[in-house]
C-alpha cells in the first residue's frame, strides 16, 4: 500500500511539472512580446535581452498608426471577422440541421463531399477563387473575402453531430402541434445548440481573423488591409520594424483574448459535448 502510494505521489508530481513546463514554454514568448512592445528598436536587438517592460509602448503605437493606420486595419479586421462568423454560424447551423434531421437524396454523398474539402489547403484554392472573384468584379471587397468561407465543412460537421442529440420525438410533437419547419429550427433546435455555437463562434472567428494568403491576393487598396497583411507591410528588404510588429501583435490577440473570456464556459460544453456525440 505505501508503495503504492509512492508511486502514485511520484506520478502526480511528474505529471504536474509537465503541465506546469508546458505552461512556461507557452507563456515565455507571450510575455516576451509584451515586454517587447515596450522597448524602443534598440533595445529589442540587445543582448541579453531585457525582460521588464519599458515606456516605449505609446510612441511605437504612434509610428505603427503614422505607418499602418493601425486603428483602420482593426476596425477592418473586426468587421470582416464579425460579419463572417454571424454569417457562417447562420448557413453551419441550417446545414447541420438539415444534415441530421432531414432524409433527401444523396445525402450522405453530398455531406462527405463537403468534409472531403477540408484536406484542401488555402493555397490550392486561392487562384481558382480569385479568378472567380474577378469575373464577378468582387476583387478588393470585403464580400470576396467574408463569402467564399461562409459555408464552412468544420463548422457544418460540428452542428449537424450535435444536431443528432435532439430527440427526434421532439421535433414530431413540434409538428403535430402545427410548428413549422423554421420554427422548430429556430425555437427548438437553436436554443439547445448555444454552447455549441459559442464555440463554432470562437473557432470561426479565430479562422477569419488570421486568414493572410487569400485577402493578400484579394485585397489592393492599403485602407482595406486586415491585420495579418498590415503586419506584413512591417517587415521590408533593408529594415524590419519590430518594435511595431509587437505593438500590432500584442493589439491583435485583444479581442481574441476578449472572445475566449466571454465565451470560455459555452466554448468548453460546446467541445465536450461534442466529443460526446455518438
């Protein structure tokens, strides 16, 4: 028994030093970057570096926004993330729906093809939507960006195995009662889904917000510009600006931070109740 009890203390302090390690290695570099856009460009470079924060943080936030206009590209990357996420949540929570609750031909074969798009990388998509952007004269608009993605497969196979959850005995007395189709969605399915789509809402957002390669070939006004590409206007041939680069990156994980907090308990029942789902 005290043997036992030896090795069950040995294990629990292993698997805490771990947990606790791994906690450092992450929070490491989000503390550096916080010190970081706090220190002018020269003392970023030295050697060792400084790790107490420094008063530098208004006065590189004042040569991103001379640069960048920093507050227009969070305000664009806000609106398209928003916008994007209230749009997808809609179109994933009615396929998802209709996916689990509805029989129609060809079904099954249309829902695997939709989850077979997701071995598609960004990469391989982006001439081919850009040059369908072009014809319908789309390039260098928000809607070009917001509606290729609205209907995202991560987003439509989570809601449609967490649509399976409600009893399908459910919906028949809604429809013998005289509910329509809407209403049931709408009163009956949606409010049973909401830590559900709190966290789809959290993983659409995040998608969105760091999407770079295909608003870079979409976007060419600079007033236009979201977060991920302003960024990349910091880094040049003969100088990179770093002390902007983490001013920008530190302001742009705020309302990421912000969607978490909020969200947090929904977010966690959402993800296990969907690792439930048979």
């Amino acid at each position: 028994m005290r043997e036992q009890r030896r090795k069950d203390a040995v294990w629990r302090f292993l698997t805490y030093a771990f947990v606790v390690t791994m906690v450092v290695v992450m929070m490491v570099p989000l503390y550096w970057m916080l010190v970081a856009a706090t220190l002018p460009q020269e003392q970023f470079l030295q050697f060792p570096p400084r790790l107490i924060p420094g008063t530098a943080f208004l006065d590189n936030f004042a040569a991103l926004q001379e640069r960048l206009d920093f507050v227009r590209t969070i305000r664009n990357s806000v609106l398209i993330a928003v916008v994007y996420t209230l749009l997808s949540l809609v179109l994933c929570s009615m396929a998802g729906f209709a996916f689990a609750k509805y029989e129609f031909k060809y079904k099954e074969p249309i829902f695997y093809t939709i989850l077979a798009t997701l071995v598609l990388p960004i990469q391989l998509l982006v001439i081919p939507l850009f040059l369908l952007m072009a014809q319908l004269d789309w390039t260098n608009t928000f809607r070009a960006i917001i509606l290729p993605w609205a209907a995202n497969p991560i987003g439509i196979f989570l809601m449609r195995q967490n649509m399976k959850s409600i009893p399908d005995a459910l919906l028949e007395s809604a429809r013998m009662d005289g509910a329509t189709e809407f209403q049931i969605f709408y009163r009956i399915a949606l409010p049973t889904m909401r830590s559900s789509l709190a966290a789809l809402a959290i993983i659409l957002f995040l998608f969105q917000w760091d999407l770079f390669l295909y608003p870079l070939v979409i976007l060419e006004s600079a007033d236009m510009y979201t977060i991920p590409i302003g960024l990349a206007q910091l880094t040049g041939f003969q100088r990179i600006y770093y002390d902007q680069i983490m001013v920008a990156a530190t302001l742009a994980i705020v309302p990421m931070v912000v969607l978490f907090l909020v969200l947090q308990k929904q977010f966690v029942s959402g993800i296990l109740a969907g690792s439930l789902k048979e």
